[in-house]
C-alpha cells in the first residue's frame, strides 16, 4: 500500500467517526478515482455510511483526480490548497468538479 493510499485510509477512519460528517453522506454513490502521475490509482467509494478506499481503478468515476503523489499528500494533509494547485495546473480534475470540492470539504473536517 502506497503512503497516499494509507493517509486516504486514515482520513476515511476519521470520517467513519465523525457523526457530523457522516450526517453529510448522502446515499448517491460518488466515486473519486485517484491517479497519481507517479503511483498506482485508487480510488474512494462513497455511499451514504459506507466509505471505502480500493486498489485499481473503477468505471465510470464521479470525478477523476489527477496529480503527483506528494501534491496529493499534501492535500491530504491540510499543507497545500486543491484549488491552488487546480489553478496552477497541478493538479486536475475530471468529471464533476462540485463535487470534487465537497470531497475537499469533508476530509478537511476530518483534520
């Protein structure tokens, strides 16, 4: 398991054990497909409670996030901003961009 697969997992725990951010879940299934341009891709199921995080890839992703995986880490970590490095082309997102930012919103409770 990659360190940026391991730090997911760990943000999806603290989420599990947050009752106001799993109040925020809804039951759509959403599916975030993480490739880092120098690592394996995984990627982040979520379906009202249930969150988990896989190995591989997934059709028909919700949003696709596509980045070095020491900028995804650093997101992760609260030490670097998505949407700055959105901009500066660092990082990019395909498919649904909202909901790419609520993602941002629910692990940065969890910090």
């Amino acid at each position: 398991m990659s360190e940026l697969e391991a730090r997911l997992r760990e943000l999806v725990e603290r989420v599990k054990s947050n009752p106001s951010a799993l109040k925020t879940l809804t039951e759509t299934e959403k599916k975030f497909l993480f490739k880092p341009t120098d690592g394996e891709p995984f990627f982040l199921r979520i379906k009202g409670p249930n969150i988990e995080v896989v190995r591989g890839v997934i059709e028909s992703p919700t949003v696709t996030i596509i980045a070095k995986s020491g900028d995804m880490l650093d997101v992760f970590a609260g030490k670097a901003d998505p949407v700055t490095l959105f901009l500066s082309g660092r990082l990019k997102v395909q498919g649904k961009v909202l909901e790419a930012q609520e993602l941002a919103r629910l692990l940065r409770e969890t910090r």
